[in-house]
C-alpha cells in the first residue's frame, strides 16, 4: 500500500492527528501542522468491551490482539458470537484449537436473517464449536493459561473453562484525541453525521468507515471513503479528466 500511495505522489505523515481549526490538523508527536481544503476522517474504530470484571486479564485479547498472537492456544472461549467471533472461532477451530462461543442472543450473528444465521450455526457446531446460547457473562477469574469464565442462563451459573479468552462483542466509532467538538462535528449516537455526499455538517469535512456508524466492514468503509473523495474533490470534474 505505500508503495502505491507513494507512486501516486501522496505524502505520508505518520502519527496522531487532531484539529486545530476546520482546515488545519496538527501532528501531536511532531508538533506539524497541515492545512488543506477538504479533509476526510476515516480514523475506523476500537474493539467494544461490556462491564465484567476480569477484563484485564493477561489471558483475555480484543480482536486486534487476536492478530498479533504468535502461537495457537489449545483452547478458547470466544466471548460474542457475532460476525469477528464467529470468524475468529472457525479459524481457530480449523488450526486445531478447542473453542466456545458464549452469545448472548438466541443464535449466532445477531441481526443476520434469521434463516441464514440458523443454517451457519449448524455448520459452526458441525465443525466441532461448541456454541453456548443465551448466556449472560458474569466474570473471568482462574490462574493464567487456566481462565474461568462464569455465566448464568436463567440464573443457572455455569462456567467453561479455557487457556485464552477472546472478547468479540462489537466494535466501537472511535475518532478519540481528533478533537472534533472543537470544531463543531455533529455526532449521533456515539458516530459521526454525515450527508448523502459523505460530508459532515462543517463544510470540506466528511466521514467514512467505521466512524459514521452503519455496518462496520471493510467493504463499506472502501465503497464510503471513494464515494467521499469524489465528492471532495467534485465528481464531475473527475468525470470529465477520467473521459479526457
């Protein structure tokens, strides 16, 4: 990617950014200052957390944290069953790992038509996940390598035993240190607002990704951020360069 970023002639600036005014960002590690007409916020989002003690375990992992392990646990218990759990159960189960999802709702991916959800939870059990319904998580407790993770289904406490856990509830916007109040962003929600054209309710700034809330995927945040960039920089214009 930075190679390709570079052939096109885009600088690079590595570092934390946030607003000085509606044109102007600073670099908090440097100091730099950049200025432009347009700008666009794509800044993604941070792993969820629900208020349960023992979240900060050695043993517990977001799904960011999930990608950085270097070797494969023998079992686990996936804490949410919803699309990044699910993912992450089957690959671990495919590797050879003992895995259990705790989902809070009735079935596997929340949301998901009810029939489609359904016919990939036979398949998920299938492969050998053990795949727990319904339960409402209490705590993580135990030694490390040897994590207690308690619930309850029906105010019947039950636990599962396993030498990683990984929290999978969701996803949250996070556009946190940008400082975007002080320039007047509006947000709803806990995301970002924006219009049809991806703009934000202060002219020349728009949104796209994860921070403008919507289905949080990689695909959308592509098809959001191009939408944005041809409206920044006029989509006609670009139309007619493209033609030329």
């Amino acid at each position: 990617m930075k190679s390709l970023l570079t052939a096109k002639k885009v600088k690079i600036v590595k570092g934390t950014a946030t607003f000085i005014d509606a044109r102007t960002v600073q670099i908090v590690e440097t100091g730099e200052k950049i200025t432009a007409d347009k700008i666009l916020i794509e800044s993604g989002s941070k792993s969820g957390k629900i208020p349960i003690e023992g979240l900060d375990g050695p043993d517990v992992m977001d799904s960011n944290q999930v990608l950085t392990m270097t070797s494969l646990p023998k079992s686990v218990v996936v804490i949410g069953g919803g699309v990044i759990g699910v993912e992450f159960a089957q690959f671990l189960k495919g590797m050879g790992t003992d895995v259990t999802i705790l989902e809070l709702m009735p079935n596997l991916i929340p949301g998901l038509d009810r029939e489609i959800a359904v016919a990939l939870e036979k398949i998920v059990v299938a492969s050998g996940v053990k795949v727990i319904a319904n339960p409402v998580v209490k705590g993580i407790s135990g030694k490390k390598g040897q994590n207690r993770v308690r619930y309850a289904i029906d105010d019947q406490l039950s636990e599962c035993v396993a030498e990683k856990v990984i929290l999978a509830v969701g996803r949250k916007h996070d556009f946190s240190g940008l400082n975007i109040d002080k320039i007047g962003i509006a947000c709803e929600k806990g995301a970002i607002v924006v219009n049809e054209r991806m703009e934000t309710n202060v002219p020349g700034i728009y949104a796209a990704g994860d921070v403008i809330g919507g289905v949080l995927l990689a695909h959308v945040a592509t098809a959001e951020g191009e939408c944005a960039v041809k409206n920044a920089l006029d989509r006609k214009l670009l139309e007619r360069e493209h033609v030329n």
